[in-house]
C-alpha cells in the first residue's frame, strides 16, 4: 500500500507539506505561515516552537483525506543557515530560532577577517566568511547562552541548523544531513565532516551538533507526527535550494537553478568541491558520494518587493502587476539591505534609490524593485561557468515580466514549471528514489515536462547599456557604505 511520498518544506515565511503519489502528482498540499520578528537592527528571529507546530500543522492538514498507511516514508526540505539552540533532554528551543537573515555574527566576521582569516575559511568551506551562514549565529547564541560552553560541551545543550532541530524533534536522531551542515561554515568540504580547527575558531562544541550523515541518511523513523504512523521513515532530507536544484533534474550539466524567493539562490553542480572567489561552493546532495554545487546567494529579491509593499501600503502582488507594463526609466534600486551577497559580499554597502523624481510614481519605483531582481541574478549568472538554460522557481518565477527581463537581461532561456513548490518536490523526488518509486530518467522526463519557456530577445547594444546602469548604482551603494 506503500505509494505515496509526504514532502514537507520548512521554508522562512511558510511551512509547506505536500502528498505525491507514484506517478510523481501533487494528490493534496496544505501550507502554514510563519511570523518573523525583528527585535534589533540587524536582527531576524523566529520563533522556534511554532515552527516546530507549522510542521505539524501542516502534515495534519495534508493527510486529511488518506490513509497513512499508503505513505512509504517523509521527505524534508529546510531553510538552511538559520540556527535553533535548544535543550537535548527535552528539545524545547532555549531561544529564538536566528535567521539565516539575522546580521548579529558580523562584528565577530569582521575582526576574523581583519586577523586574515577569511581566506583559510573560504578554502576549508567554499564560503566566504559572512553573518549569513550559520557558525557566527552559532558563535553569538552561544555566547549569550552557555558562554563558558559548559552545558552544550557535555551535549546538554543541542545547537544546529532547521534540518537537524526538526529531525531531533521528529525522530529523536543527534544528525543533520550533510547538504545542510555544508552551510555552516564548520564542516571541511574534503573529508565531509566537522572540522575540529573551525569548531575552535567559532567557539562551537562538537558535543553540540549531531552527526553528519548522507541526504538519504540514516535519519530514523517518525514518532508522534500525528496522522503519520510512528514507525514511518524518514527517507530524505535536503536543503531548500537544494531541493530546488534536485527537483529540476539539476544533476545535468549546464542547468542553473535560480529560486526566486524572499531572497534568491542560482545553483548549479560543479565538478569538484574547489572554492571560488565570488560564489560558494557547496555540497548539493549526497546519497553515498558527495554532489557539489557552485551556488551565489543574494540576499534581498522577493524581500525588495514586501518592503515596498508595506512602505506603499500595499501588496507584492499588486506591485508586481504595476510593474508588468511600466518603465522604470532612470530610476534604480539597489536593495543592499545588510549588505550586498554575491557576487560582491560586501557587507557594508547601503540601500540606494536613485534617478527618480517629482514625477516618479507607484509604477516606476515597483518597476525597479522587479528591475533589482533581475539585476542581481545577472550578476551571479555571469560568475558560473558553462550556463546553458536556467530553470526557475519560487514565488516571483510566476511573474512573466520578470522571467522575459532576466532572458533579455541574461542572453538565456529561462524555464519554469507550472509546479511552484520545488523544494517540496525536490526532496520527494529523492525520497521517492530510495523507495523505488521512479527512477532518474523518469525523473528528468518530470522535470522537462509542462515548462514555460522565455527566450531572450534584446540586442547585445541594449543590454550592455542597461547593465551599465545598474552597476553604477550598484557602485554608489558599495562607495557610500564604505565610507560610513
């Protein structure tokens, strides 16, 4: 009776679950949302215990209507370098779950960088030493919580990233898979494991973090994750992007996953785990042997357009559809919210508008917001080498006016899928692998199937020009930061 696969995707605003039966078809979905707090400047919190009951919530709702019996095993897919410290005897949160977004680490980045650090960090990791990943968050919960590191030394205090919180609430398993642990900054890339020299440097406990294990696992077997039967194993799990990257067949080369999201991630494998100067290099996915990817990280994209949303009192939504048709004519945005990621990482550049008006209006300003989107992507699209098609997803993938701007502004086909829950899917995907569900050609027959297709269309002259644009702005926020 074993024929359906229950994704869930534990995303930054929502949490997602998702019923896939053997023909590969979303049968059912529930989502969840989620609050996010904002306590500081620089500081994005969530709280840990309702993220937690999201999961739940969500599994609850989506198998309504079936028999969990028919359900071969769960699949997760998981925010990544968000932190969660909680106690290992009871797994209650000791504190608020740390964003991925959350700034608090870059005091600690900037005097490891000042001591030339960051190199022999980036060479270990494939990560640029930046508050976004996950050991400076580490760092700083520990340092307010267990400063002496006294209880998550002797391993009564558990600190790690979504994936392995949830896994130890679900299944009562000390592990995390090893996609997800890739984004930490603590685990070597060349051996796949914690390093004993980063885990001294960030003041991390290695008592404190489960064992890394493969995104097939071992991750053990549900419990108390009502309808599901206790017993049910836990079959997959992988990073969202990840995820993403796994759902569009991105195992083939010259595909470019970007995920157009609150911020966005562009990924694609990569033939070996040697670090870059602009973009991370990351392990995709494992399932004995280790998949990497090259991967560059923005941080603003879908967040640009909330922002304006509320600064405008209205929706994203409406924004998007005021930009479809409008022109932003000189105006830019450049959306250095904490910084600006890759390919610059530079964490001091500053938000700038510019080029508008006593004329400007709703209209332009939203176009350029959707503009910032594009923009950026391009940005990190010309640092990976060999980019044949990219393939997107995430909410603003919907938004036709984008998806031409980036092929016109890019020189490259982008596809999407009617699916938009691809890091659900993702995850399933490989699940559905180990339970011999499909196979990987049936998978890539999947991905290739029902694909919206946005074909460049603007001459080498105008692209250039409206390139150029952008990167002055772009220089003007790196230069005011910098002087601050």
């Amino acid at each position: 009776m074993t024929s359906h696969i229950l994704a869930v995707d534990q995303g930054t605003s929502s949490t997602k679950a998702l019923l896939l039966d053997g023909a590969g078809d979303v049968v059912a979905r529930t989502e969840v949302p989620l609050a996010q707090s904002h306590p500081g400047p620089g500081l994005v919190e969530q709280d840990a215990s309702a993220l937690l009951e999201s999961v739940r919530g969500a599994v609850a709702g989506c198998m309504r209507d079936t028999d969990p019996r028919t359900v071969a095993g769960l699949a997760l897919s998981t925010q990544r370098e968000s932190v969660v410290l909680w106690d290992a005897a009871t797994g209650r949160p000791v504190a608020p779950l740390v964003s991925w977004q959350d700034q608090r680490g870059g005091e600690l980045a900037a005097r490891l960088t000042r001591e030339g650090r960051g190199e022999e960090i980036r060479r270990r990791t494939g990560l640029p030493l930046d508050p976004m990943f996950s050991a400076l968050k580490m760092a700083a919960l520990l340092d307010e919580y267990d400063l002496s590191r006294a209880r998550s030394g002797s391993g009564e205090l558990r600190i790690g990233t979504v994936d392995a919180y949830l896994l130890h609430a679900l299944t009562g398993q000390p592990v995390t898979e090893i996609g997800n642990a890739s984004r930490t900054q603590l685990l070597g890339l060349a051996k796949g494991e914690w390093d004993d020299e980063l885990l001294d440097l960030f003041g991390v406990p290695r008592s404190a973090l489960g064992q890394v294990v493969a995104s097939t696992g071992p991750f053990g077997v549900v419990r108390g994750l009502a309808p599901l039967l206790d017993g049910t194993p836990v079959l997959a799990v992988l990073g969202d992007s990840h995820a993403a990257l796994f759902a569009h067949a991105g195992w083939r080369p010259g595909t470019v996953k970007v995920t157009y999201g609150t911020g966005s991630s562009a990924m694609t494998v990569a033939d070996n785990a040697e670090p870059d100067p602009h973009i991370c290099t990351t392990v995709a996915w494992s399932t004995g042997d280790a998949t990497f990817a090259h991967e560059a990280n923005i941080r603003s994209t879908g967040r640009t357009l909330t922002w304006l949303a509320d600064l405008l009192a209205t929706t994203p939504a409406e924004l998007v559809h005021l930009a479809a048709d409008a022109d932003a004519g000189d105006v830019t945005l450049v959306p250095a919210f904490g910084g600006i990621g890759a390919p610059w990482w530079d964490a001091a550049a500053v938000p700038v508008l510019a080029g508008f008006g006593l004329g400007t209006g709703r209209a332009q300003l939203a176009r350029a917001a959707l503009e910032s989107v594009a923009f950026q992507v391009n940005d990190v699209l010309d640092t990976l080498p060999g980019v044949r098609q990219v393939v997107a997803d995430g909410g603003l993938s919907r938004s036709d006016a984008l998806m031409q701007l980036q092929a016109d502004l890019s020189d490259v086909t982008v596809a999407r899928t009617s699916h938009h829950e691809l890091s659900a899917v993702g995850a399933a995907h490989l699940a559905g692998l180990g339970a011999n569900l499909w196979t990987y050609r049936e998978l890539e027959e999947l991905a290739d199937s029902d694909l919206r297709i946005s074909a460049p269309s603007w001459g080498g002259a105008r692209r250039r020009e409206t390139a150029a644009r952008w990167h002055r702005r772009l220089a003007s926020a790196r230069e005011l930061g910098a002087n601050e």
